[in-house]
C-alpha cells in the first residue's frame, strides 16, 4: 500500500545511483573537453577553421547526437515509471471512504503558526497517542508500527505542510481545506515531522515528534 519509509529509502538509492553515474559521466566530459580543446602555447588561432553565419557540420556526429537525446530520455521515463506508483499511494482522494480490503486507521492534523494539533479521533491509545517527548519537549504523535493510517490535514490560519522526513511524505495543510495523506508506518522509533512549507518566522521550528511502538 502507501510509501514507507523502505520503499522511499529504495527509491532514494535508485535516483541516487543514477545521479552519480550520469554526474560522473557529464562532468567528466566536461573536464576532459576543458583540457584536452584548450589552445596550446603558439597554437594558430581558429584552428577549427570556424567562419561567421556558417554552422561548424564538419565535426558533426549525428548518432552520437542521437545517442545523447535518447539515452537520457530513456533514464528519465524509467525514473518517472518507478514513482508513479509510490505517488499515488500518497495521495488519495480525501472525500473516498476507504480502500477496499485495506484496514486503515484515521487521524487528525491542523497547522497553526507554528505548531501541530494531532487530532486522535476515537482511536484506543495503542493506535494513537499524543504526548510530550521527554528528550526535546517537543509534541510528540505516538503511532503504532506495521499500521496503516489516513491522515487528514487542515490548517488553522495559513498553508503548512507536515513532512514525515523517514517516509519522505508531505502534503499541504490549506486553511479552509480538508487534504489527506496515508502513512504506512513500518519502523519502530523516533522520527521528526517538519513543515515543509514556508509559514513564517518560526516555521523552521515548528517540528514535532513521531514515535512508533512495536
Ligand atoms: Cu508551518
């Protein structure tokens, strides 16, 4: 079902893998070209014989051109392909009742400058708890592992966006607004919850604590 924080870390990997192998290749090129066509001491000028107005075709390639468009947009549609799934599996349509066959658990955000309101509904507190983290004194939303939640968003005064930064999920908080987002949780711990749109003042400090039991 939706993105967890194994699925993000993998898609992390994937992109991540891919970044460095096209970085290394482009700017290698790069470097390699910057020295090696450098002008040498003496050189002639104009040693590619290059006129005004007329187009340099006596050093084109064309498949090596061909090969420099469809490779990347072949890496591009592959990359697009694998996150279209997790995707969807973040956003769902807030006015639908559930998903079929799928046991979830429904909970509560608003957003205030700058803090979160956890909302646990009639959830038991092993499935929801709201409470303080003894470490930083932070609000703390205490979840239950292995379990899949609907979180429901809204926003008191202005548009924020809670951020669970371990399963790489967020979803705008609109004032006026009922948005949504599924959070899968599959890891025991603490895990921060951040805004990640812009707010105010505080809003690099309006972070709260996600905490999973087993
Ligand atoms: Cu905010």
């Amino acid at each position: 079902m939706a993105v967890g924080g194994a699925s993000y870390n993998e898609l992390f990997e994937i992109f991540w893998n891919w970044s460095i192998f096209v970085g290394v290749i482009v700017f290698g090129w790069q470097l390699h070209h910057s020295f090696f066509y450098r002008a040498k001491d003496g050189e002639v000028p104009n040693i590619d014989n290059l006129k005004v107005g007329e187009f340099p075709l006596h050093y084109h390639n064309g498949k090596l051109e061909a090969a420099w468009i469809i490779a990347p947009s072949i890496l591009i549609i592959y990359l697009c392909i694998l996150i279209i799934g997790p995707t969807s599996d973040v956003w769902e349509d807030p006015d639908a009742v559930g998903v079929e066959g799928v046991d979830y658990f429904e909970i509560g955000i608003t957003g205030y400058q700058w803090y979160w309101e956890f909302d646990c509904r009639e959830l038991s507190t092993d499935l929801c708890d709201v409470g303080v983290d003894s470490d930083t004194g932070l609000t703390t939303l205490i979840l239950k592992n292995n379990t899949l939640y609907r979180i429901d968003l809204t926003s008191g005064d202005v548009t924020h966006s809670p951020y669970f930064v371990q399963w790489g999920a967020k979803e705008d908080a609109v004032p006026g607004l009922q948005t949504s987002i599924w959070l899968s949780i599959d890891l025991t711990g603490k895990f921060f919850i951040d805004c990640a749109e812009f707010c105010g003042d505080d809003h690099a400090y309006m972070t709260a604590i996600l905490e999973v039991h087993e």
